[in-house]
C-alpha cells in the first residue's frame, strides 16, 4: 500500500474547506450520507454512555442520539459548529453537553474518558489519519468502541483510475480519493489494545464503509449482538 502522506492534506486546506461547506453542507449531503449516519449512531448507541463525535459538522446527526447517553462534539471548522450549536438550542437537545473547536489530531480529553468515540466521513479528510486513530484510541475507555464511516479507495479497476485522476481537484475540497482499507488493518495491527470487530459497505454504492474497532479491557455487553467481520480476502 502506498503510504498516505501528510502533505496531501493540511489543517488550513481542511479547515477553509469545512467554512466554505457550512451553510450548503446539509442540503448537499444531508441525504447521501443519511444512512451512513444512522449506522454509526446505531452502533453507538449499542455501547452507549459518554459519546465522543468526531467531526460532528453542522450537528446534523445529534438528534439521532438518544437522551440517555452524553454527547461531546469536536470540529476544526467554526463555521460548521455554528450551525450545530443553534440546531442544539433550537431542539432543545440537552444530552448534548459540549460542542468544541478542536484537531482531532490533538484531542484536549483525558486517557480512557469516553465509552464511545464516533468519526463520520472525518478520516480520509485528516492530514495524519494514524494520528488521529491513535487519539481515538487514548481516550477511549477499555471496553469501548471507534465507530468509523469512511471513504474506502478502490483497490484496482476504473474506479481506482478515476480516484487517481480526481485526487488533485478533491484535496483542494478538502476531501481525499485514494484511501485504502489497509491502513486501518494495518493500524488495528500495530496500535495497542485494539481490535478491529467490523467492517460493512455503506452507500452511495458501496464507496464508504462502517468499521468499527474495540480497545480491549472490560467486557463490553454491546458486542454479543454486533455484525460479524466482513471477510476482505
């Protein structure tokens, strides 16, 4: 696999790119990405307790939370954290205790602090994605899980052909094409206490995946009704 490079994103590139999305994000992605959404609120909420969202955007997936658990929300872009403070005000969402300014990269939380941490469409986006898995793994309690949806690049064919064309025009939106599952395999691997429970193609046409890892530790009563692991090969 070739090795994802930090010079292909930035911070300021992601974090102008996330302002200028703010106002149309919803109407743009609120549909493509809607079950996406709700897979990974699903899973969370299996776990339930103190949930970290990653990337939490305009908020648009803080409704779907249930009232039971506590939600913290983080983004880079100020902009998109407007919309999700007013969306949070405006519903009354209670169980939504904070929404932060923050990189992922650098999280400004305690080891072993949330039962759950969430990232949707956030880690093809990152400068380092390893880094940032890493953070998630820190401050995820033993028995917990990262409940990821991402964009998965093609191994081969046309539509790897067409990621490798695109790639120039998406980093400038903030986005990355060429992504492969390996590096979560590969993280999964190396990172201490982890384990990679599920991976599970999600819309639009497969492009995306949910997967979800644990952190070892204290039994976790939400994994005896979990999807099994996708075989890859």
């Amino acid at each position: 696999m070739t090795q994802v490079r930090r010079s292909e994103l930035d911070i300021e590139t992601v974090t102008k790119a996330y302002d200028r999305w703010a106002p149309v994000y919803d109407l743009v992605f609120g549909a493509v990405f809607k079950e996406g959404r709700s897979v990974a609120v699903e899973a969370a909420e299996r776990v339930g307790g103190r949930i970290l969202e990653v990337g939490v955007g305009t908020g648009i997936s803080l409704p779907l939370y249930s009232g039971r658990n506590e939600i913290y929300g983080i983004d880079i872009s100020e902009g998109m954290l407007l919309k999700a403070k007013k969306r949070v005000a405006e519903l009354g969402l209670a169980n939504v205790r904070d929404l932060l300014v923050m990189d992922a990269e650098h999280l400004n939380f305690p080891d072993n602090h949330f039962d759950v941490v969430v990232a949707q469409y956030v880690i093809s986006t990152a400068p380092n994605p390893e880094a940032v898995l890493d953070e998630f793994a820190r401050v995820l309690k033993p028995g917990g899980e990262i409940v990821v949806v991402t964009r998965v690049g093609a191994e081969a064919g046309l539509r790897r052909s067409l990621e490798k064309w695109f790639a120039p025009a998406a980093r400038k939106l903030g986005w990355r094409t060429e992504f492969s599952f390996e590096l979560y395999r590969r993280w999964a691997n190396r990172a201490a206490a982890i384990e990679l429970i599920e991976r599970r193609a999600m819309p639009p046409f497969g492009h995306f995946s949910l997967i979800r890892f644990g952190k070892t530790g204290a039994s976790s009563t939400a994994r005896s009704d979990a999807a099994p692991m996708e075989r890859t090969g």
